[in-house]
C-alpha cells in the first residue's frame, strides 16, 4: 500500500479517491478551486444559484451505475428527465434518463469530497520526481508557495493541456508524450442571467440548441437548483472560439440577444465564465495509443515511481466518461503500488 497524491477533485479524482483508499492507500487530494467538482460546478451569484458546467449526467456503465445508484439513495442526486434534451429531437433517443446532482450537480462532488483529506485553494506549480518519489509544488489562494506534498504514486486528472503543463519537466515514455500531445479540447463561453420574465423553456427547464451561437439554455430554479430564476446559456465552440477574447458585456450581450427567442424573454447578463478546455475534441484515444476503451487511462513510471493520467480526454468526454477513466486510474494505480 502507498501514499497516492491526486491532482484534481473533478468527478475523475474523487472517485479514484474514494476507490483507493477503500483499497487501503493513503490518498490525498489537491485542487486550485475553491470548492470541489471541477467541471461539475455550481455558482451563486445574490439569491441565485447556477449550474456552470455540466447540466447533466447520463450512465450506462455498469460500475458508474453502481456510484450513481449510492448518489440517488442518498439524495444527492436525482433522475431529471428522460429522451433526448433538444428540441426537436433529432432521433429518437429513447428514455435514456439523464440524471443531476441535487440540488445542484456539484453536490454530487461535495458528496464525494466530504470524507477526504482535501487541499483545495491549493494551486499545483509542477511535479517531479526525487528519489523515487512524486513531490508538488504548491502555492496557496495568495500565490505563496506552500510545502512541498510527496508521494509515492501521482495521478492527474486536469484538462489534459493543463496536464501536459505540470509534466513539463518529467521524463515521460514516447507514448505517453505523444497521446497527451494529440489531446485537444473545445472552449465553452458561459453566461449566467437573471431572465426579465418567466421563461418558456420545455417543463424540464433547459434545451439543447443545434443552432449558433447557442448550445444549452438551462433556467436553474424549474431543475431545483436556484431558489429564484436564473438562466445558464453555454455558447457554441464556434462562438466560444471567436469571441473568446470580447469583453464579458459584448459576450453576454450577444448571446442572450440569440437566446432570447427560444427563452421567451429577454435577460440581463451577471457573469461571463470561461471554460478554456471545455470539453475535448475528436476522436478519444483508442488502440492505437495503446489506450484500452475500457481502462481510459495512461499509466507511466518515472524513475519507478507510478504515474497515471486520467479524466475525460482519455475518453469521449462528459462526467461519466470522467467518472470511468478516474475508476481505471484507481485500479492502475493499485496494481502498480502491489506490484
Ligand atoms: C460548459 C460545460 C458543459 C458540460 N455539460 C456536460 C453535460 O451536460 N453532461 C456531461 O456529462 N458532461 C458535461 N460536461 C463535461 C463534464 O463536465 C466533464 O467531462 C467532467 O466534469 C470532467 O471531469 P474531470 O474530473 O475529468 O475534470 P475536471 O472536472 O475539470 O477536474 C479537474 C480538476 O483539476 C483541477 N486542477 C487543474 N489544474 C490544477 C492545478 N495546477 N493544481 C490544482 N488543481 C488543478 C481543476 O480545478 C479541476 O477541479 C460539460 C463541461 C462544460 C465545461
């Protein structure tokens, strides 16, 4: 058994977390944000509550199902609706249910974080590796350094650029180099409103949209998660990548004068958040990266102390794509620490 420091308390990390200790390692978890979830992200802005990242979770996984089933027993999370969120539907897709944290998806994550040694405010500057040990170097919601972690085994679950970053100066095998290079990932530009009337969003509260420059409307207080309305709009990659650089007020402005129709009101902008890697592009790596679909994960040795790569670009995206590549990780880990 070992000492494993995790990078990252998105769903990747907590529940690789979770399903390391349960398998008696000593874990420890760090993450730059304020609150746990990564991705899985709720903000409040006054009275209201919003929904910033993921809207929702789908499950067909069999083991994430089994996480899932734990979050609903307890009331963390909830089913939300089933078919296809766009309107029309372009196929028909069933009654797949789509599932939420509850009251808000970072529930879920704060769920997960509750029984875990956590850092969080605690930004990663860089890893290396010194006699057979990871180290990171960390510095605080101030940018003062902060004692150096160590560990016997590292795992990292940021974006994967964000990953690529903090391995700079670590001697990685040619094929963990050239998967982590092939990465890629879409920005998401998100505006948080407050709507001037009631919105005419299906009964659900949210829409998937397959027109620019709107992606996903969500109204926050039908899905439960806001105590008064309050609109989530995420913009297109397309739009997300042109107008990256634009002010807040022209991005706000211009999305919600797009999204007003399909709102059936118009809204005053609050806040502009920008999701640099939102979601990866293309293909997840498969084979021919020596990456099994199954086990989305990198696993590496520097100096013969484990490394693993994980989170949703060593998958096809999305929370339970997220989910999947942090449980390989645990596995990965375990065996190499028994080994
Ligand atoms: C706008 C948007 C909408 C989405 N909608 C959906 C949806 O409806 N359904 C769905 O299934 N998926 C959706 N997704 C995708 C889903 O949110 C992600 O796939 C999933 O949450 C990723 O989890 P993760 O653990 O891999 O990464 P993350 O959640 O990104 O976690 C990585 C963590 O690493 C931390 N970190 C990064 N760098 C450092 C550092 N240097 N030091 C310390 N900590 C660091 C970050 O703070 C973060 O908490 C959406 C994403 C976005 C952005």
């Amino acid at each position: 058994m070992g000492r494993v420091l995790i990078v990252g308390a998105g769903i990747a990390g907590l529940l690789a977390a979770h399903e390391l200790r349960d398998n008696g390692h000593e874990v420890v978890v760090v993450d730059k944000g304020h609150q746990p979830g990564g991705r899985l992200a709720t903000r409040r802005v006054g009275d209201a509550t919003f929904d910033t990242g993921a809207q929702f979770l789908t499950v067909r996984d069999p083991r994430v199902g089994r996480h899932l089933d734990a979050w609903l027993a307890s009331g963390f999370a909830r089913e939300w609706f089933r078919g296809s969120p766009d309107q029309p539907p372009p196929q028909d897709d069933g009654d797949h249910p789509r599932y939420r944290g509850a009251p808000a998806m970072r529930s879920i994550a704060e769920r997960l974080a509750a029984s875990l040694l956590l850092h969080l405010g605690t930004r990663v500057l860089g890893v290396d590796v010194t006699d057979g040990r990871w180290r990171l170097r960390l510095l605080d919601r101030e940018d003062r350094p902060l004692p150096v972690l160590t560990g016997d085994a590292l795992l990292l679950t940021p974006p994967v650029p964000q990953t690529r970053a903090l391995l700079a100066d670590v001697r990685l095998s040619a094929r963990t180099a050239a998967t982590l290079g092939a990465i890629r990932f879409d920005p998401c530009l998100t505006v948080l409103a407050r709507p001037d009337g009631p919105t005419a969003l299906p009964p659900r509260g949210a829409i998937r949209l397959a027109t620019e420059p709107v992606a996903w409307l969500t109204d926050n207080l039908v899905t439960g998660a806001s105590p008064i309305p309050a609109v989530t709009a995420h913009a297109t990659a397309a739009f997300s990548r042109a107008r990256w650089d634009a002010p807040d007020a022209e991005v706000a402005r211009d999305l919600l004068a797009a999204a007003a129709p399909h709102l059936g009101t118009s809204a005053t902008g609050l806040y502009v958040h920008r999701w640099r890697y939102a979601a990866p592009i293309g293909p997840p790596p498969g084979a021919d990266d020596g990456i099994d679909p199954d086990a989305p994960v990198l696993l590496d040795h520097v100096e013969g102390a484990p490394l693993a790569v994980a989170g949703d670009g060593l998958t096809a995206g999305r929370v339970e794509g997220a989910a999947r590549s942090g449980l390989a990780a645990a596995d990965a880990l375990h065996t190499a620490l028994r080994g």
